[in-house]
C-alpha cells in the first residue's frame, strides 16, 4: 500500500486526489514541514512525499507522474507528443500559479519576518487573476487537455482553490465551471474526506 507523508491541507493532496482516480490504496502518515517527521523521507523538509515499498519519491508533480505512469491513467502516454503538450501544461501551471501562490506564502508566513516584502503581493495576485482567466481559454473540451481529467487538471483545481484560501482575488466567472466540474469527481471528494 502507498504511504503519502503530508496533510491533506498541502500540495499532498495532489498525490492523494491522484490515488483516488487511479484507484490505488493508500494511507497518510501526517507530518509537518521542516519537522524530523518529513526529514526522515524528505531532507529538504518539505512535504508530500510518497513511500512505495523500497521507494521513497519527493514533490507532488513527479509523483503525480510517477503514479499516472506506473497506473496508466491521467495521463498521455510517455514518449508521445501529447505527453509533450501535456507536460508544458503541468509546467506552464507550476512556472504560472504554483510559484505564485508560493511567493505569498513566502512573503506571508515562510519566511523569517525580516526577509518577508509584503509589497509584492498585489502584484503576484494581479498575475494570478490573469492567469486563472488565460487557463479557461486553454480548455480543450471539458478538460485542460481534451474530454478527459489528467494531471495538470489537478494541479490546476489545487492551485484555484490554495487561491481562495490564501484570499487572493476570487475566481474569474470563466473558469468556474472547469473547477465545479473537477470539485464533483468521486476522486476529489474522496481524498477531501480523509
Ligand atoms: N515543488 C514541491 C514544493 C513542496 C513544498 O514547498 N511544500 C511545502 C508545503 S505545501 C513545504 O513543505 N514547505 C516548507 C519549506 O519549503 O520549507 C512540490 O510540489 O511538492
């Protein structure tokens, strides 16, 4: 069985919404960043981290790739040239929101007080704003890469909602739809309920 270091309130949920889809048993052993309960599978302290047997793997996006891979579901096959549109789609929304909700959360409460510029917030909420609307016109179907769910859509759904809750500006009307849809899938209320 899967073992995912982590709290469902972090980029962990990623890894447990992906099981979910994949139908892949798991448990969640809690721990905190930057705590030796992290340390021991993650050096650098940071959260989720995924145990597959002999294996410990580390950040939500390769083990979400790991793990759509290894199930062959959520993913384009590796080695084809919509895997390689679908990669600039997962890298597009870690370069594009992932690292803008992460500089916030750096100059919010990470960083020690006296590194913190609270200055840049407006304008990384700004860039987001303009970046939930541009990813509703590269919808491709019901979906970021055609009719079906695959990896950047949970990325992208995780990114939306860490942006509510890290109050930045609401969501534009045109992506609401795409995040209604994601939030109703079995696999989403199921890793939601754990
Ligand atoms: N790119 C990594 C980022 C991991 C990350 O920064 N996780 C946060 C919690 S969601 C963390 O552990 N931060 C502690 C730190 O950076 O010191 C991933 O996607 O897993």
């Amino acid at each position: 069985m899967y073992r995912v270091i982590g709290t469902a309130k972090s980029r962990a949920f990623r890894v447990m919404w992906m099981l979910e889809e994949l139908g892949q048993p798991y448990e969640v052993e809690p721990a905190l960043p930057q705590t030796d309960d992290i340390r021991r599978y993650n050096p650098l302290g940071k959260i989720p981290a995924l145990v597959d047997g002999d294996a410990v793997l580390t950040d939500s996006v390769a083990i979400m790739t790991y793990l759509a891979d290894k199930h062959s579901g959520m993913t384009a096959p590796a080695g084809t040239p919509e895997r390689a549109r679908q990669d600039a789609m997962t890298l597009w929304l870690v370069d594009e929101m992932d690292a803008l909700l992460w500089t916030a959360a750096k100059h919010s409460f990470v960083l020690p007080e006296k590194l913190r510029v609270p200055e840049v917030k407006p304008t990384v909420k700004a860039e987001f704003a303009r970046n939930a609307d541009r990813l509703a016109g590269m919808l491709r179907g019901d979906f970021l890469m055609g009719d079906v769910p695959s990896l950047p859509d949970i990325l992208a759904s995780h990114c939306l909602g860490w942006s509510l809750v890290a109050k930045f500006d609401p969501l534009p009307d045109s992506i609401k739809p795409y995040t209604k849809r994601l939030r109703e899938r079995d696999a989403y209320k199921a890793a939601a309920a754990r």
